[in-house]
C-alpha cells in the first residue's frame, strides 16, 4: 500500500452473515499491512443480519493481495485484487455450521468490482 493518485479509492465492504458466531473477529490485511481487525456483529436496523460497515483505503492501480481470516470463525481466504482507479470489495463471513455439531467451520465470500455496492 503506498501512495495513491486516487485518494481512498477501494471500498471494503464487510459484514458477518452468520447468526451462529456473533461477534465474530474479522482480519484484513492488503499486501501484508493490518486494514481491519475487529468483532463483527449481526445486528442492524435494516433487516437484522445485514449490517455492513464500509472502510475506504487508498491503492495504488495494479495487483494487491488481499487476506481476510477469522480465529473464531475458522476461516480464511487469499484473494489477488485488480485495482484500476477504484474498486469496490464485498467481503462477507458465513458459518457452515449444522444442528449437533460443537464447532463450525465458516467461510468468506468476497466480491470485488468498479462499481460502489449497494446492501441492504
């Protein structure tokens, strides 16, 4: 992450999907430099659940490597992310839990485009 022509040009869009692990602990890292690390509540006044919370970064055009884990969670996911002017980036935590089981693994979805993301 260096200096950028375009200032906070890359959106990160997170949110914890998962009813099962609330709060969850969220990690994001951009080229190896901590962005995010906090707990992750499902909560909100639009439908309970879809609470997601924007942070806005600045990024150089080119690739970046992108890593989201969660300790809690049991997730984690490496993505390479194209940045040209700006990008928008959805990241969300899912549980993969069933009924019985003592300890779910979860996952991370992440979406990326140019276009700002519209949530609920």
């Amino acid at each position: 992450m260096s200096a950028s022509n375009q200032k906070d040009n890359v959106e990160l869009v997170i949110s914890n999907q998962s009813f099962d692990i609330n709060p969850v602990d969220i990690e994001i890292l951009v080229d190896g430099n901590k962005i995010v690390s906090e707990n992750f509540f499902v909560e909100g006044n639009q439908p309970v659940q879809h609470n997601w919370q924007r942070h806005r970064i600045s990024l150089d055009d080119g690739e970046h490597r992108l890593k989201v884990s969660s300790q809690k969670g049991l997730a984690q996911i490496e993505k390479t992310l194209h940045v040209k002017n700006t990008l928008t980036v959805t990241i969300a935590y899912w549980d993969n839990s069933l009924p019985g089981k003592k300890k779910s693994k979860g996952f991370f979805t992440i979406d990326s485009g140019e276009k700002r993301v519209a949530t609920m």
